[in-house]
C-alpha cells in the first residue's frame, strides 16, 4: 500500500499517544507534517534523472531546462550520453537555461543527460518519501506538533497529567533528535558526492 498524509497522519498520532481527534485536527498534523518535510527536502532532495533532452544550438552550447518541474538544483551533466566510465561536463545554469562549459562543441540534436533534484512530496495520492524518511519525518512533525500544544496549553488544565513545560521538554528532545538526523544525513550526501561515488567526472 503506497504511503499518503492520511497514513502517515494515522502514524503521528500514535507516535503522540493521541487517538482522538479533539487534541490536533487533521489539518493541524498535516501541518506539521510539512513542515518536517520542508526541512527534510532541504538536505535529502528527491533526485531525477531526465535523458530525453538535446542540444538545440550547439553555437551557444545551451540547453533549455524548463522542462524539469520542481528542479531545485542540477547536480551533474553526462555529455555524451553512453560512456564508461560516465563523461561529465563543467556547466553553470541561469534561469532555465544550462551552459556546457566544455572546450568542444556539442553536435546538433546531442543527448544530454541530466541528473537534478526536486522537493519530496506527500498528498493524498501517494508520497515520494523512502520508507527511511517517513520515520524522520514524523519524529521531526511530532516534535513540531508538540511544541506547538505546549504553547496552547499555557495556563490551562494540564492533558495526559503533562503540563506545558513537561510537553515543551519532550518536544524539544525530538526536535533534537530530528535536527541530528538532519545532520547525518546531510553529512552522508555530501560524503557521497564528494568522494565521487556517484559518478566519475571527466571533463575532456
């Protein structure tokens, strides 16, 4: 069954210890949800890979990239399509448009293969998410969620025996936790690329 909000929602509230809805609406979770994925999508991008594009005018060596929706970042370019070990190219990007940054000039109707990354997703569809990220995901919106309560609860009836500063602790440590999950993940991305695991760059 694929992953939705609705599921992982269902997730986050056990992760909470709630299982009515009076404490945090649907949307109130959904919130908070995002929010965690915008935080995860800034270190973890989902990464693409688009092979039907060519070179249009080789003269100017650039390729219209409109077509990648959602593009966040181009990560490598392989020119010509096919080698091996994979041959990448130097290239700088402005707007939609790509500039290969090599000494020869790429024939007309040249494949180009570009890989890049775009913003995870979760929707009532499906989600873009691996499993590994979805875990993440709802320790960092659980945090949120709670913190968020604590801020709420503030001279009010204690709920669950808790009061604000013991649901603003907890919150805190999963936030915590969440941020150095971010770190190592961040870390290992840019140990991937870096050590060149990815890909072998030539630039002849």
């Amino acid at each position: 069954m694929a992953t939705t909000m609705s599921i992982l929602r269902s997730r986050l509230r056990i992760d909470l210890s709630e299982a009515t809805a009076d404490r945090w609406s649907d949307d109130d979770l959904d919130r908070h949800i995002q929010h965690a994925i915008r935080d995860i999508n800034r270190v973890v991008p989902r990464e693409m890979k688009a092979t039907g594009l060519t070179i249009a005018d080789p003269a100017s060596r650039e390729l219209d990239i409109s077509s990648l929706t959602g593009l966040v970042e181009v990560i490598a370019i392989e020119y010509p399509v096919g080698s091996y070990p994979r041959r990448l190219r130097h290239f700088e990007t402005w707007g939609s448009t790509l500039s290969l940054l090599a000494d020869t000039m790429p024939s007309a109707g040249a494949g180009v293969c570009v890989y890049y990354t775009i913003q995870h997703t979760v929707d009532a569809a499906g989600s873009t998410l691996p499993a590994y990220l979805e875990d993440i995901v709802l320790v960092g919106a659980a945090g949120y969620a709670l913190l968020d309560y604590a801020a709420c609860t503030v001279n009010r009836v204690n709920v669950g025996d808790r009061a604000p500063d013991q649901l603003r602790a907890h919150a805190n440590d999963l936030l915590m936790q969440f941020r150095q999950d971010l770190t190592a993940l961040k870390r290992e991305r840019y140990r991937v690329v870096k050590t060149g695991e990815l890909w072998t760059e030539d630039t002849r």
